[in-house]
C-alpha cells in the first residue's frame, strides 16, 4: 500500500502512509487508538476507499471498490467485534456470502466444512446455532471463514481483546500454521507482548501518520511503545495503597442470577469490596460478569442472595434508591446504555442523577444548576465540544466516553460501577480516568472495575477477583498480581 | 345435485374458514418476507387495500386478469415506497407503516369514487377463488423451503438478524430488502385481490385490520413460514366461528357487535399471552 | 435541508396536484378553495376552531406517548369512548355539575380503554400499534351497541343519545354573530402548554423521554421503565377521553354512531408534525384543522375526501424526514 490518506471531511484519519509486507510473513500494525490502523485495514479490506493512494497485491495494482472484490482477491479480515450472527447456525456462519450456487447443499458443504476445521484442529458442531459457541471459538469460525474463501492474505483486527490468555495463543498458533503454508497475516493490535512473541516485523502509525517500520528481532517493547505514543516517558501510574476505612463498603453473598434459558448465569458468586480500594474483575467475555455488574446496579434481579452497601441492604432496592446511595455507573456500552444520541450535552448530563438534589428541587428540574453541572462534567477531562446544547452525536466516540466517565465521578461517588470506563481512549486519556477514579477512592468511595483487558485491571486495581463460567474465584494470598496465576483462573485453570 | 359432503355443515364451516384466511394468509406472508430481512412492516392493510380497490377498478374495464394484474402491481408500489421510505430516507419503520395505510385508505376511497363506473353493476369479475386457494397455502411452504435450502433465503435472514454483519462478508442489505420487500408487495397485492375476489365488490375499509391481525398471526407463529399459516387459520377459525353463531335461536340474545369484536379480542389476548418468549429477527428495525 | 428532503416534498406535491387534477379540478381553484372554506369569512374561521379542537388534543394525546417511546393509535377508541361516557353522565347529572363529572368520566374510560394495551405493552413487550388498533375497533362496536340500544335517545330512529341541556354545555367566549369561538379550543391550547412545561421541567417529565429514547439508558439511570410506560400510556389515553368530552360539551351535545371521523389517526399525523417539542402541536393541530374545515368545501367540487387521508400521509413522512436527519460529527 503507497501513499494512502484517507479524509473523512475535516478529519484525515491516515496521511499517505505505506504499509509492504512479504507473503508468508506475520506483520503487526500498532498504535494507539485513532492512530488509524483500522482504517488503513478497512481500505485494503475494501470497506473504504481510500482518498488517495495505491494498492499492490503480489506486484500488481489493484483497487477495491467494494469489500466483495476484496475477497475475490484474496484478503480476508476478522474483526474485532466479530463478524459471526448468533441466531444462524455454525455452517450458515461460515457459507454465508460464499455459498457457492442458489440452493444450499449441506451435506456437501459440512463435508468441506470438517475438512477445513481438522486441518486446523477445530471442531464444530455444525447445525448448531452459532450462539452457544465461546468467544474463542468464535474467533475459530471466523478463521475457517477465511480459509472457506481461500484467503491468502488475513487481517487480524485486535484478534486477542476478548480472549483468555490461553486461547490467544492458540489463534496463534494457528495463524504460524498458515503463515508457514505461505499465507500472509496483518495483525493490528496494541499488546506489544504480542507483536514480540509472535511476529516478524511491525509498524507503527501515530496520529495518521507512518512512523517506522521494524524487524521484531531489531527492537523491543520500550522502544516499541516510545514509537507509539511519541514521548520518551511512559505515562506515570500512580502507586496505589489502598485506604484503611472504617465503612464495610460493598459486600455480596451467594448471588444467584438465572438466564433466560433456564441457566444459572451467576452461581452463587460472593465478594467484598472495602471502601478505599479498587477491585476489579477479570473474565473473558461471556463469564457472567455483565449479569454481576447489573445485579449491582440493580437493573437485574438475583434468584438469591443478598447485596448490601455499608451495611444497608440493597437486595430489593431499586436502581434509583442506590444511586441516592452513591452507586455511579460508567456502562459497557455508552450508545446503548448511557447516553441518548440526539439530546444536547446538558440534558446528558443529568442522566442516572436527575433526582438528585443538586439537580432537582423536588419534582422540578432545576435548568440553571443543570448547566453549572454539565459544564462541570465536560471541563473535568477536557471533553472537546462545540457547545453544551449540541447533542451528544456530535462529540467524537472518545469525548463521549470522557463524558460520561466524568459525569460518574464528579457528583460525590460512593460505589463507583465501571464496565471498561477507557474504552476508546488512548493512553493519555485512560490514565486520567483512572487517575480520578483512584482519587475517589483515596477519599473513601469504593470502585468496581470490569474488564476483559486484564494488563489494564493489572495496572489500575488493588485486588483483582476471576469470573469463569458464572464463579467466582481469587488468587491465592501473595499471587494477587500474579498475571500468569490470574491467567490460569480466568480459563478455569487450578 | 348435492353430494352429501358438500352440504355438511362440518365441510362448509371449513369452506369458510378457508376463504376467511386467505387475505391472513398472504398477508402474513408479505409481513414475513419484510420482518425477516430487518423491516418492520405494520402496513400491510394499506397493501393489501390499495389491492383490492385496484382489482376491482381495473377488473370492471379490463376483466379479471387484469384486476390481478393491477391488484399485485398496486400493492408493489406501496411496499416499495415502504421501502424507500425507510431505507433511503431511514424514517422510523412504523411512521412509515402508517403514511402506507394512510395511502392505502385515502387512496383507495379516492380512486374508487373517482374512477369506478357505478352505472354498471356494482361487482367487478374476478377469477375462481380456488387459485387464491392454492397460492395461498403454497406460499407458506414455499417460503419454508426458500428459508432452509437457497442462497437467497440464507441472505434474507442474515440481513434480518445482523445487517452489518451481513456487509462485512459482502452482501448489500439494501438490495436483499428491496427483493423482500418486492415480494411483500406480491403477497399483499395477492391477499387483497383475494379479499375483493369473494364478493367481487370492493367497500371502503374492507379489511377491516386483517391487515393487522395478519401482523399479529406472524408474531404467534415466531415468524416463521409454517407457524404463522397455522395462527392464520386460527385467527380464520374465529371469524368462521361468530359467522356460525351469529342468529343461532339457542344462544342468548348477544348482539352482533359482540360477534363482530370476538376476531379483535382473541388478537389482543393472543398478543398478551403469548408474546415474551418468541423472538423477533435480531436485526429488526436496524438500517 | 437536503435535496433528498426536497425531493420527497416535490414528489408529494406534485402527486398532490396530479390527484387533483384527475378529479377533474384545478390545483389553484382547489387551493383557494381550502383556504376561503377555512378561514376565509368569519363563519369559516369558526369552523375551523371548532375542527381543530378535537385534533389539538387528540394529537397532544399521541405526542406525549410518542414522548415515551409508544405508538398510541388508540386515541380514536379512547376519545369515542370518552365521549360516550361523557354523554351518558352530561345526561344524567345536568348543568355545571355535569361539565366536571362527565369530564372526569371521560378521562376514566379513555385511560382505561389504553390500560390492556399499556399493560401489554410493559410487562409482555407486545407491540402497542396493534394492541390500540384491535382496541379502536371493539370501541366501534361497543359504542355502537350503545348507542343502537341502552343509552339512545327514546323515540329516536337514529342512533344517538338524547341532546345534553344547554347549562351542560361549555360556554362560548366570543359569540360576536358569526364569530363563534367556545372555550374548549382554549382547553386545548392550555393543555399543550401544561404539557410541554411538565415535560421540559419536571424530573418525571425527563424520565419519561429517556424511556421513549432509550430505555436501556433509562434503566441504568433507576428510571422504572414498566411504570413510565404505563402511566405515559393512561395518561395519553386520559387526554383523548378529553378530548372526546370537549367535543361532547362544547359543540355536539350529544353522541352517536359514527362520531369521529378518524381524529385518532390524524392525531398521529399532529404529533409528528409537531417535533420535539408539544407547544408544536398547538400551530399543527390548526395546520389539521384548516385541512378538515377546508376539506369540506373541496368535497363539494367531487373531490373524493380520501385525498385528504392521503395528504395525512404525506405529512407524516415529510415531518418524519425531517426529523431523522443525520448529525455531523463536531469534536
């Protein structure tokens, strides 16, 4: 790829970067987020096009228009947020968009299916609904997809974010497998453990731009990581002791939640979070951590069990009665959970603390404290905004999450309730939240964090507790940080 | 001379009950092939409406092939401006299900008295309701085959449970829903002219929300194919049930409105009971 | 504005003009046809008042569920059904008494004619538009029985009730010879106002909008999102009982078969043209008005009157285009 730039309006997102990889080889793509990486992908995937610049494949010109002639040519991509449908079956997964012919013939295509899945050491069960498969074995459909299409050259997009440590390393494992019979692999991603441990040659891109390109045997992970963010100092994480309080903080015993199907998705889960301190909570996606983070909230009802804040029950309490207790919520997913799209910035503002009575007198709206407060909330991490009464559509996906994360810490926070609170910062703008969040606590709140990114729980948290398959689990007194130990509890691993 | 079958009471309750769930039939049908590619479609009466009101017109000039003819083309036209509505200018799905009955109603009164010629008998010719009779139980397995077994049907509901998934692996939603909707447009045009093709004789407001119900029986059945043909009949069965008793000497004095209403009720409470557990195409209502 | 927009209102218009044309009338005549039928002498400005009464509230009615996140179509039975009520209860307790209480009534049988679908709505996710509309016909057929039977007037062939007296009915503010205007426009116009307040300043004013505008949000922020549903969807109903009682006590007197000429459904038409915001539906609710009164004298030029079922639907989906125009992104 030479000289590609892309331009969405007043934004250029790349600006005429080159990318040359030689086939066979595993080539990382880093950078920070927004540094452009996707996008270049999505240009060679056919998902964009390009505002200026050129594509080779094997010395010969080429230019997609559409991401079907992409894969004409060969290239595959798997996504971060993957590409597979729940509710169709395995094999409909895997044929669809290349079926092959108007009727369906399964029979035939099963054949070909397991053919493709045991030369990869995958198994599936085929007319199954694609619902019931793990993430990591998602992430394997999603590899046979390619391989279904003859993909020669792959694009991994952040392949390992949902993944437990072990399944990580059998995505590549794979992926050295293909490699090996001459396929291409682009993996973008922003683990450099990764990059180190498993390719042959990276680049870096930073702020659109093309930074450097390096063999991974020339270089190592400071270098790497200075590359990426440009400075020569890391940015500094506050050393974190907890606080001695004399308030319980939160506390859950045997909380069962049952699922939709009749399944326990929460089995009898216990813990304590003191006052002071940060907990966090590791599991791959899918352990039961969401159905633990809404019990807190008070948006699910356990079968059992009983949840208590400083003592006071909140097993029956509404969601409402323990936000007047101080519970702070910074969702999962901000578009669907936390913001309303096209209400201005300062109706926003107001959204989970609208009974509050900083914000309301009584039944009314107060409108002028309102304003102060949402002017508050968008200087606290320099939330960039044309203007208050803008709706929150307007704000960049990174400025709608510095908004919502501030709008949870500033109104006197005493159960803080993250799901991944930096989720679509980049580094700097990661460490300032949980900066505050640490703040808080040092001033005796208490914070819940889930994350799939355990190096980010391993930074942050002062305790770190495992979700796996709807249980509960800690590491053993002295391997508290221990990333290998953690690792192990995360896949069930005693 | 009578066969003793056919005057059986038994064979022409279910002789009734047929004819009455045609229109449910196809235009469950129609609501299927557009729920299931993402669109939601509350439209269908003013298809199947607009059908009837063009068969009828165009079967008193031309004869009955061309009523047909115009009855499918009429209700083309208003699913595909369903969906252009909602896929080009991305209007709320049931905003734009109401502008279609809208039409459908408004349009149909106003070309109606407009353009049908009452000096002439007040009944259009039709073709022999057996044709609808058949199209309108081979749809429904058709549809179940189309699902299962071909490309087309696999596309369809892909673009209904995820259609952004559905771009990333190269097929165009726009275009799947064009087809589905174009289908719609047949099946509720065919469920309108079945309608009119009874009596030949098209009234304002004639469907009287079949459409709806047709709608409601989609959702009973999970939409899918054979569930819904089933709550079709069964929503039929009532209508045929109030059609029996209505006047019977030994029931007590219920007047008819009470008969009238039993279609609408048991609709309503199959909506409360039932619903919670079926899921909807995933993607229903996403662009 | 767009040229997508200006596309949709030029194609309507000119299908518009084209459907006149077909009914063999002009598209100038018809225009000032409509404009001198509704406003152009006092007697017409009158009418049109009148009109637009019973549209402004039932198109408040729909606004505010529209605010929640629901569909009321339902307003047509819960207004037919308020007015019944309100006739049946005007009858039996006459004179200012009967104003208050038939009032009262109707807001009560208009709130309970939306409470299955409410309830349906909250607890069993089944889809409202449905619900109402099966609602809206047995309120036909219940109301028709009615009024055929128990509550007709004796000795009447037609099927009405019996003429409310006149110290039952709501008094008229200006009554200068052919200006007539009655009070229940004021009503209306008041209505919207108290609406649109409570909705911008009331703390149960934003909760409801969060749950018209995302419900999972409004969950997260301890709204109780069963409960917004159901309130929002009896209150809505409690407003087109209203409505149906102010056409009762101001201008029919009475009630019969074949009482609203489909106020429900424009009263969605109202909503939506009305935007974000319900001091809106005050200038739509006229907009609706002006297009009834005036549509009358179009009838009288063989113009079919389902053009005008047919211009509802086009300013549905012009006020609809209009509303879901794409944001761009700023910072």
């Amino acid at each position: 790829m030479r000289g590609i730039t892309q331009r969405f309006g007043a934004v250029t997102a790349l600006d005429n970067v080159d990318l040359e990889v030689e086939k066979g080889a595993i080539h990382a793509i880093v950078g920070e987020n927004g540094a452009g990486k996707t996008t270049l992908m999505r240009i060679l995937y056919g998902a964009q096009r390009p505002t200026e610049g050129a594509l080779e494949i094997d010395e010969q010109s080429v230019e997609f228009a559409t991401s079907k002639q992409a894969i004409a040519a060969g290239i595959g991509m798997v996504s971060q947020h993957y590409g597979i449908i729940p509710e169709l079956s395995c094999l409909q997964n895997l044929i669809l968009g290349a079926e092959g012919g108007l009727i369906i013939d399964s029979a035939k295509a099963t054949e070909r299916a397991q053919a493709l899945a045991t030369k990869m050491g995958f198994e599936f069960d085929w007319p199954a609904l694609a619902a019931t498969l793990s993430p990591g074995a998602t992430q394997k459909l999603e590899i046979l997809k390619l391989l279904w299409r003859n993909a020669r050259i792959m694009i991994l997009d952040e392949p390992t974010a949902m993944l437990s440590p072990a399944d990580g390393d059998a995505l590549f494992a794979s992926m050295r497998q293909l490699a090996s019979e001459g396929a291409t692999v682009l993996l973008v991603t922003h683990r450099l453990p990764e990059v180190m441990d498993h390719c042959s040659r990276v680049t870096v891109l930073r702020g659109g731009k093309w930074v450097a390109e390096k063999a991974v045997s020339e270089t190592n992970t400071k270098e790497l990581a200075q590359l990426i963010v440009g400075t020569s100092e890391p940015f500094p994480v506050l050393a974190a002791t907890p606080v001695a309080s004399q308030k319980e903080g939160l506390k859950i015993e045997n909380l069962v939640v049952r699922g939709e199907r009749g399944e326990d998705k929460l089995k009898s889960v216990s813990l304590t979070a003191k006052r002071g301190e940060i907990l966090g909570i590791a599991g791959v996606d899918g352990s039961g951590q969401r159905e633990l983070f809404h019990a807190i909230a008070g948006t699910l009802s356990p079968k059992s069990g009983e949840i208590s804040m400083d003592g006071a029950a909140w097993t029956k309490a509404s969601t409402a009665d323990r936000i007047e207790g101080g519970l702070r919520v910074i969702p999962e997913d901000r578009h669907a959970e936390g913001v309303v799209e096209a209400w201005s910035l300062e109706e926003n503002s107001a959204l989970g603390l609208q009974r509050l009575p900083a914000l309301a007198k009584g039944p009314w709206v107060d409108l002028e404290a309102r304003k102060t407060w949402a002017e508050q909330v968008a200087a606290k991490f320099k939330t960039r905004h044309g203007g208050l009464g803008l709706p929150m559509a307007s704000l960049s996906g990174g400025n709608q999450q510095r908004f919502v994360a501030a709008r949870a810490l500033e109104m006197s926070p005493q159960l803080i309730l993250a799901f991944q609170p930096a989720r679509g910062l980049d580094l700097g703008g990661s460490a300032h939240v949980y900066q505050a969040i640490r703040g808080r606590v040092t001033a005796e709140a208490v914070a819940v964090i889930v994350s799939f990114d355990l190096d980010e729980l391993l930074e942050h948290c002062d305790r770190i507790v495992v979700m796996n398959r709807g249980r509960l689990s800690e590491p053993s007194p002295g391997q508290g940080k221990d990333r290998d130990a953690i690792g192990r509890l995360i896949v069930g691993v005693t | 001379m009578h066969n003793d079958l056919f005057s059986n009471p038994i064979f022409n309750f279910l002789a009734v009950t047929i004819v009455l769930a045609l229109p449910l039939l196809l235009g469950a049908m129609g609501g299927l092939t557009s729920e299931r590619s993402g669109v939601i479609n509350i439209g269908l009466e003013g298809m199947m409406l607009i059908a009837a009101c063009a068969c009828s017109l165009a079967g008193q000039k031309h004869g009955p092939i061309a009523g047909l003819a115009a009855g499918i083309f009429a209700a083309i036209i208003l699913a595909l401006l369903h969906w252009l509505m909602t896929q080009v200018y991305r209007i709320d799905h049931v905003i734009s299900g109401m502008a279609i009955n809208a039409f459908g109603a408004g349009g149909s009164n106003f070309l109606f008295n407009r353009f049908y010629d009452t000096t002439q008998s007040a009944s259009s010719p039709m073709l022999p309701i057996w044709i609808y009779k058949w199209i309108a139980f081979l749809v429904p397995i058709g549809m179940w085959i189309y699902l299962k077994k071909t490309r087309g049907g696999l596309h369809l509901m892909a673009v209904g449970n995820d259609p952004d998934k559905a771009r990333l692996v190269g097929i165009q939603p726009l275009k799947v829903r064009f087809v589905a909707l174009l289908a719609t447009g047949i099946f509720t045009g065919l469920g309108g002219v079945a309608l009119v093709t009874d009596t030949g004789i098209f009234t304002d407001d004639m469907t009287a929300g079949k459409g709806y119900i047709a709608l409601a029986a989609l959702i009973l059945g999970g939409w899918r194919p054979i569930p819904a043909m089933l709550a079709c009949i069964g929503f039929a069965f009532f209508s045929a049930l109030r059609l029996q008793l209505e006047g019977n000497q030994h029931l007590p004095q219920i007047p008819s409105e009470a008969w009238s209403s039993i279609p609408y009720l048991v609709t309503i409470i199959a909506l409360a009971g039932l619903l919670g557990k079926t899921k909807a195409p995933a993607g229903l209502g996403k662009p | 504005m767009n040229w997508r927009l200006v596309a949709l209102i030029v194609g309507s218009l000119a299908l518009l003009a084209g459907a006149v044309m077909m009914a063999g009338a002009s598209p100038a005549v018809a225009l000032s046809t409509l404009f001198k039928g509704s406003l152009g002498s006092p007697q017409a400005i009158s009418g049109t008042l009148r009109e637009s009464t019973p549209l402004l509230i039932a198109g408040l009615a729909v606004f505010l569920s529209l605010r929640a996140g629901l569909f009321n179509i339902g307003v047509e039975g819960q207004l037919i059904v308020g007015a019944c009520a309100c006739s049946v209860i005007a009858l039996r307790f006459p004179g200012p008494i009967g104003i208050i209480l038939g009032t009262l009534g109707a807001m009560i049988a208009g709130a309970l004619w939306a409470l299955p679908a409410a309830l349906i709505k909250a607890y069993r996710n089944g889809h409202e538009v449905i619900t109402t509309i099966m609602l809206n016909n047995i309120a036909g057929y219940f109301t028709g029985y009615l009024v055929a039977g128990p509550i007709r007037a004796p000795g009447q062939q037609n099927t009405t009730t019996a003429d409310i007296t006149p110290s039952t009915h709501l008094p008229n503010v200006f009554n200068n010879g052919p200006l007539t205007v009655n009070i229940g426009i004021f009503v209306g116009i008041v209505l919207a106002i108290l609406a649109a307040l409570w909705l911008k300043r009331t703390v149960a004013g934003y909760e409801l909008q969060t749950v018209g505008a995302n419900s999972t949000a409004a969950k997260l922020a301890g709204i109780r999102t069963e409960r917004v549903i159901v309130k929002a969807m009896l209150a809505s109903g409690a407003i087109a009982g209203l409505g149906g009682a102010i056409q009762v006590l101001a201008y029919e007197g009475r009630f019969y078969l074949g009482f609203s000429p489909g106020y429900g459904f424009d009263g969605l038409g109202i909503a939506l043209l009305a935007g974000g915001s319900a001091y809106g539906v005050i200038p739509a609710g006229f907009l609706f008005g002006v297009l009834a009164k005036g549509g009358v004298s179009l009838g009288i030029q063989q113009i079919p009157k389902g053009i005008t079922v047919v211009v509802l639907g086009m300013a549905i989906l012009i006020a609809a285009a209009i509303r879901y125009r794409k944001v761009k992104t700023v910072a």
